[in-house]
C-alpha cells in the first residue's frame, strides 16, 4: 500500500472501498482533516468451495 494510506490507517483514519468496474475495488482512507488517501486497486477473486468437490451447474 502507499506510505501515505498507511499513515492515514495508522492514525486512526476511516477506510471505505469503493468499487469499480471490472470486478476490482480501492480502499479509500479519511484522515481526520478531511483528507483522502488511495489505496491500491485489487481485483475480487471467486471463492473456493469449502469441499473442493465440482459441482454440476444449476439451470
């Protein structure tokens, strides 16, 4: 993440994400003046079945 989110995180700041297209995402951390700080953009991934077992599709 960059220095400046961190520090904003660190300091008690508030972090919201917001979405973006394409299935990715940014936090977004307010300092306590207001200011904002990005993080880095990271993309959604798809979640594992718990039992690895393949599944037939539902129609």
């Amino acid at each position: 993440m960059p220095a400046d989110f961190d520090k904003c995180v660190a300091d008690g700041g508030k972090v919201r994400t917001k979405p973006l297209s394409g299935g990715k995402y940014m936090h977004i951390c307010y300092d306590k003046e207001g200011k904002s700080h990005a993080g880095e953009v990271k993309t959604k991934e798809m979640r594992k079945a718990s039992n690895d077992k393949k599944k037939s599709p539902r129609y």
